[in-house]
C-alpha cells in the first residue's frame, strides 16, 4: 500500500507546504549536472563518472537534449517497512523529459539524484518541482548500507 503524502512529508526535509501532495512529495531540483567522462559498473565495483555543474542562463537551466544528472534539494529518509519511489512530476513529461530512478531502500538517508534525460530543449528554473517521492509499506530483510548512505548531508 501507497502511503499518504502526509506521510512522506514527515521524512522529507525540508518541504513546503505546496510539495505535499495526495500520495507523495515533490522533490525540487538543486542542481544540474553533466556527465564529463565515462563512468564504469563492475562485477567488483563502480566507478561514477565526473560532473560538472551546468550554471543557470539567467533564471533557469537551459537544456539541449542529452542525458544530465538532477540533483535534489531535499533531505530524504525512507523508514523501515517502506520503500521509496521516485517518478516525474506531469509537467516534466509534458516537456519531452523523463526523470529516471533506482529504487530507494528503507533506511536510506541523503540528499539523491536522478538522470534527466532530456528530449527536446528545455528550460528549468532552480528549484523547480521536478519529481515526486512516493512510499510503500513494505518488508524488507535489513536496511540500506551502500555508498550513497548519507550523500550530501553536509551541505
């Protein structure tokens, strides 16, 4: 079962009272990144590949098509018997973009990221809604303990 964006809002932080929503939160995007090099997944390990922030022209982030990397502005922390998904806001798709993310498991705290793959040019505003964070009940045998544990929580 889905939980209530009440809910969800508890362990988002921080969150406003617009990004609440009936089953979920809206995530904002902090920041947009280029991939700069080619990374690696191994059977042994992995290998993220280096980024370089995209300034925004003006007031928004100007995209060409491509595949870039959304940084969220929130704190997430997904309880134990949840898991979290991560799906684009309407309005995203509505532009030719999509917003692509792995599951998030209970436990996990930090600030995450998707991949914006982007369609057809875009313009983005710095702390746009871009995403929303939905939770379900669910089991689970231990909690998350990967290397994103705790990303970006100084700052």
């Amino acid at each position: 079962m889905f939980r209530a964006g009440s809910f969800v809002a508890d362990h988002v932080t921080p969150v406003a009272p617009e990004q609440v929503q009936p089953n979920g939160v809206d995530l904002t995007v902090e920041a947009v990144l280029e991939p700069t090099e080619r990374g690696r997944i191994g059977r042994d390990g992995k290998h993220v590949a280096a980024r370089e922030p995209i300034d925004p022209d003006a007031d928004a982030y100007v995209l060409s098509p491509g595949g870039y990397v959304a940084r969220y502005g929130e704190t997430i922390r997904i309880p134990e018997g949840h898991v979290g998904f991560v799906y684009p806001r309407s309005s995203l798709m509505r532009n030719a973009c999509m917003l692509h993310t792995a599951v998030w498991d209970a436990g996990y705290e930090g600030r995450g990221e998707g991949l914006l793959a982007v369609h057809r040019p875009v313009e983005i505003e710095p702390d746009a809604r871009i995403a929303q964070l939905v939770f379900a009940e669910a089991n689970h045998d231990g909690t998350y303990d990967g290397s994103y544990q705790g990303e970006r929580l100084d700052g």
